[in-house]
C-alpha cells in the first residue's frame, strides 16, 4: 500500500492516469486503504473523487463477486462510502459467524441451533441489513408487509434466537439473574430489544456479543435502555385518543400473520412451522438470495409434529 511519503508522492504524479484507473480496482479495499490512497497526494485525491462511479464499477467486478452483491439488494453500491458500508458488513457477519459456532458448540442450553438453523440465522442478519437500508419506520413497514412468509420467518427467527443467545452470552439487563416473578420485567426487556434489533440492524446484536470495536457494547445497550424507558409511552395513544403507529415487533408479527394466515396469538408457531420444512433442509446461495430478496421459495414438506 502507498503512504504518504515525498518518494511515493513523486511516483503516483509520474503515473499516467489511465494506469492508475487500471491499479487502483486490483488493489484489496478496506476503508483504510482507499483513505490512504486519498492521502498519498493531491493528484491521486482528486483523481479518485472524479473518477469515483468507473472506480466502483471496476473494484466490485474485480473483487466482489455477484453472489456477495446480490445478498444486499437495498444497498447503495455506487459509491466508496457503499462499498465501505458492505465491507463492514462482512466484516461484521464473519466475525458473528465465529461468534456462533463458539457459542452453539459450548455447552447444552444452546446446542440446537447447530445445523440448520445457521443458514436461517444468516438470512435473518441479511433482512435486518436490508430493513437498515430503508432508513425511515415507513419504508421498514412497508418492506415487511412486502416480504412472503418465508423471510418473514427468517426475520422473526433472528429476533427470538438473538434474545436467547444473548441469556446466555450477552451483558446485562438481558443476561440478568432474573427471579421468577420478574417474568413481565424480563419480558419487556426483551420486546424493547426486538424493537432495537429491528431498527439498528445487527451491530446492535454484534456490540453486545463484544464484536466490533470496543465499547460498541455501552452504545448498544444505552440504546435498550432509552427503549425501554420510552416504551410504554410510545405504545399508549396520542392525547386525543388516536392511536400511534404500530411498533416494528408489531408490524412484523401482524405482516406474518397475515401471510401465513393465522392469528397473532400463532405467529411463532407458524414460524416454527415454516421454517421446520424440508424447504429449509439446504439453504444454498440461490435460496438465499431469495430469501433476502423477498422471493417466493418452494414450501416444501411440512414436518411432523407441526
């Protein structure tokens, strides 16, 4: 990599342009290293900020497969900032996956999630990418009233599988030394960290596993506690006796319920079901996309005992 030195200066304002539009898509990108590009010299700063679109372009067929791509449907890619974004995400999702067969492989009370369940896991990570992605509660609402049943199940599964995860390996007040009378308490904590969890995205899960940069982990859970703190507020009608939007939990268990035609009361049992069916035997890249695109994939068989 090029640093910002007299000597490296001089060669990159030696370097035809049209070179360095041929060097620049071969060289690995991290954030770091296209910010150290930047600084090399003035020439190579500008020559990157103009040429930014073709460089993109040129980097994600160089180095990003379509396979990687496709398993972000709402991002932005035309761009460094995008592709600094889809970096972390990697980043992110790799270290959670080490994360995963950490936790799943040390001790009993969370050794079902082995198997199948990683690959529904995954694509739980990848909606709460894409609902990230919308911005605003809107476009969040309506992306999960779009979703069939499927990635629905696969959304829902990453919120109860999170929350599980995290009693046994996450920081307070999820892994808290709960009583038995504390249910509702507990409860309520764990509603507020679905509502997070949908509306941060998975960082929020990866700070309180310690993945990330240290500290993430106080950022997160200050961020459950102001939900906490503010929910029953947001759930109680305005002064005039109008009722407020639904919160996200709510609009996801009502967009399930409504696709897979049960009542709210059954939303996770028919998740179970769904995601219990043979359709979900082998997820390969295929099925993922589709999942994460929010396309319809084949049923298959439903399992006995559902």
């Amino acid at each position: 990599m090029l640093t910002s030195n007299p000597t490296s200066a001089t060669s990159a304002t030696t370097l035809p342009v049209e070179l360095w539009l041929e060097i620049i898509p071969h060289i690995p990108y991290t954030p770091k290293n296209i910010s150290s590009l930047c600084l090399t010299c003035t020439q190579l700063n500008v020559l990157l900020n103009i040429h930014e679109h073709s460089l993109v372009s040129d980097i994600k067929r160089a180095q990003l497969g379509t396979d990687c791509i496709s398993l972000f449907p709402s991002l932005n890619l035309t761009t460094y900032a995008g592709l600094n974004t889809l970096h972390n995400r990697l980043e992110t999702l790799h270290d959670l996956h080490s994360q995963w067969l950490r936790i799943v492989n040390h001790g009993a009370e969370l050794h079902w999630l082995k198997g199948r369940w990683e690959s529904v896991h995954k694509a739980g990570l990848l909606l709460l990418y894409r609902l990230q992605d919308g911005g605003t509660y809107e476009a969040k609402v309506q992306l999960m009233q779009s979703l069939p049943a499927t990635s629905l199940a696969c959304l829902l599964f990453k919120l109860i599988s999170s929350i599980k995860i995290l009693r046994v390996s996450g920081p307070e007040p999820i892994h808290g030394g709960w009583r038995k009378e504390d249910v509702e308490v507990r409860s309520d904590v764990e509603l507020a960290f679905e509502e997070v969890l949908l509306g941060h995205g998975p960082d929020v899960f990866a700070a309180m596993l310690g993945v990330g940069r240290p500290g993430r982990a106080e950022w997160a859970i200050s961020i459950l506690q102001t939900e906490v703190a503010t929910m029953g507020d947001r759930q109680a009608p305005y002064p005039s006796g109008a009722s407020k939007p639904p919160t996200l939990i709510s609009s996801l268990r009502r967009a399930l319920a409504g696709k897979a035609d049960v009542t709210l009361s059954l939303t996770v049992s028919k998740m179970w079901e769904i995601l219990s069916g043979t359709a979900f035997d082998d997820v390969d890249q295929a099925k993922m996309v589709k999942l994460v695109r929010g396309e319809e994939i084949e049923r298959g068989m439903k399992r006995t005992g559902f």
